[in-house]
C-alpha cells in the first residue's frame, strides 16, 4: 500500500513543477471584506454542522455526502487541518463520518440516504476529492492506513463506474445504461486527481478515458456539451460545463492546449458575472469552477495563452474579483450564510466560501 504524502510534502516536490508550468504572477492577498465575509461563513457552516459531523441541504437532509465534502474543503480552504486551526473538530468529525460511510465495494456514501439513490457518484466525487485533501495530515498510524485504504478503494470505484465513452453519471455506469454527463464527470475528475497529489493509487486509465472524453464533448464553438450519447453530442456547448472542463484540464497538466483556449474563449462568449447584470442557472456552480480557472491564469496567465490579444480582453484574476467579490459579499446573510441556488445555502455557502478563499492558497488542488 503506497504512503500519502502530506500536504506540504507535495508541495515541496513539485514547486518546481507548478512554477516552470502556471503563471508566476502572485494574486493579491485577501481583503478585510473576504477575510470578514470567510469568517462569518465559515462560523455559519460550523454551527450548521450535525453532531455526527455531516451537513445536509434542506428538506429532509438531502444529499449529507456532499454537502459534507464541500463544506469540509471550505474549512481546509482557511488554513485548518484535522490536527489545528479554528476549524480542526468540524473537519475530524467530518471525516469520522465520511469513513464511516465507505462502502465495501468503495463507495463514498449510501444510495438508501435520501437524495443520493439516483446521484450517487456526486457525493462519492465531492467526498472523495476532501478525504485526499486530508490524508496527508493523518499521524501515521492504523487510522492513516485505513484512511488510504478508503481511499485506494474509492479510486478504485469511480474507475469501475466510468463508462465506455470515460465519463461518469449520476450513477455507475453499470447501473445507468452506461449514460454519462458533463458535470459529474467533473466531479470525479477532480476527485481522481487530489488523490494523486495525495500519492494515492489511482488507474491511469481512468485519467485518460475522462481526457479523451472531455475533448470528444467539446463541439464547434469551443462549448462542453451535457452528454455523449451513444457518441453523438447531445445540444449545445454549456457554460458551467466548460467552465469545469477548464479546472480539469489544468488539473491534468494541461495549460496551454488549443483545448483550453477554446473552453476559455467560449466562457468569455456566455458567462456573466456573479454580482449584478443577467444571471443564469446553477451560477454558484458555474463559478465554483471558473473563479478557479481564472486563478489558475493569475495575472499574466491569459497573456501568454493568447499572445496576440488586446489588454482589454484578457482574463485576470484581479479583474475576476473586481467584478464579481463584491456582489457576493453584499449578498451574504446577516448569519454568514448565502441562499438561493439550485440546492440553497447549505451548497451555496461552502461554494461562495471557496471561491473567496482561493487566495489562501492553503490546498493544492486549489494552487497555482
């Protein structure tokens, strides 16, 4: 079984690597508006926590496995780890109560808790991607290597979910006619990938199935479609995907692919901003992923993908937090919370708290 490696391992192997491949440009450190806005959602999230350690969205506590592992990336995005911080005993229960939900055939999760049955693979994803940010910080010990064992496992069980085509569905694709779609197949891309920063065994195979099969859904307009089905494009190119698609492409590796410029030039096409003007559905989750694409870029970052373009149309990350931090912030509950969204506040809380903290550079899923 191989070792995790802690979080600050990671970093010190591969520094050089981030810096001869992303841009060198530094963003600006938090402001007293984020760090004020962090602190009130954060303590929101700490109070909304159930004693056993999950959170859930209303009604009925739906869908526990990823609200908890959104929540918990929340708590590791300020600077708290399972052994310190502000946050250390909501994110130790959190974890106590995802292992506790790791299946024998590795799953994260439980299809008879409600909201999960016909979803399960999101809250496997979404707590998979948190329990790898964690294991680095686990004292070595019987609970590391049943951690890892978890781990090992549930890499295992999206492998063995993807479909033919390499992506995934709300469930296996055993289970789901092999039927697959865009935002799930994010999900678990990104979740495979912390996993392997973390030095967990992950199939290679399955990298490179989701590779080819976010390329394969990309149609003439540089857009990520919903689905392949039976290998034909299902409707037009979706922001939010494409959005994604970007996260998971730096995410490979890949920062400078024609790829990647098409994604980018088609979210330039369609996206609006978070704060004032036109909105669209499922914007939380849009900007979950593209404030992270943007920060990837940093300053200088989009410059270099298209050399030849004017100041005026390039992506900063700056630029991105001008227009958008302050309608988040002015939109946040006087509790700290934020509502609205597809699922309420119990998702769009931890979202908006991510793409706060991403200057905290605290994660390396998260970094440049």
């Amino acid at each position: 079984m191989r070792s995790s490696l802690s979080r600050r391992s990671f970093l010190a192997s591969s520094m050089s690597v981030l810096l001869a491949s992303l841009p060198s440009a530094r963003s600006d450190e938090m402001t007293a508006d984020q760090r004020k806005a962090v602190r009130k959602g954060l303590d929101w999230l700490s109070k909304n926590q159930a004693k056993d350690g999950h959170w859930e969205a209303a009604p009925n506590g739906q869908y526990p496995v990823t609200m908890t592992g959104v929540s918990g990336m929340a708590m590791l995005m300020e600077g708290s780890t399972i052994r310190e911080g502000r946050y250390k005993d909501n994110i130790r229960r959190a974890v106590d109560w995802l292992m506790g939900h790791s299946m024998p055939n590795g799953m994260l999760g439980n299809p008879n808790i409600p909201g999960e049955a016909g979803r399960y693979m999101y809250g496997h994803g979404f707590a998979t991607l948190f329990l790898s940010c964690v294991v680095g910080e686990e004292e070595e010990g019987d609970r590391r290597r049943r951690l890892v064992d978890i781990l090992e496992r549930a890499c295992k069980f999206s492998h063995a979910a993807q479909t033919s085509r390499g992506g995934w569905g709300y469930i296996s694709a055993r289970e789901g006619g092999n039927f697959d779609e865009g935002s799930v197949t994010i999900t678990q891309v990104q979740a495979l990938r912390a996993a392997r920063n973390a030095g967990i065994a992950v199939p290679q195979e399955a990298i490179k199935m989701a590779q080819k099969y976010l390329k394969d859904s990309t149609d003439s307009s540089g857009g990520v479609v919903y689905s392949l089905g039976n290998g034909v494009a299902m409707g037009g190119g979706r922001p939010a995907l494409t959005a994604a698609a970007i996260s998971c492409g730096f995410s490979f590796g890949d920062y400078n692919s024609e790829l990647v410029k098409k994604w980018f030039k088609f979210c330039q096409q369609h996206l609006q901003g978070i704060g004032g003007g036109m909105r669209m559905g499922h914007d939380e989750y849009t900007h979950y992923y593209y404030a992270q694409a943007v920060y990837m870029l940093g300053e200088d970052g989009y410059a270099r993908l298209f050399p030849s373009s004017k100041a005026s149309e390039r992506l900063t990350w700056s630029g991105y937090k001008k227009d958008n931090f302050a309608g988040i912030i002015s939109s946040q509950s006087s509790d700290g919370s934020w509502s609205g969204g597809h699922v309420g506040s119990a998702f769009i809380t931890p979202v908006y708290l991510t793409i706060l903290q991403l200057d905290n550079a605290a994660l390396p899923i998260y970094q440049r």
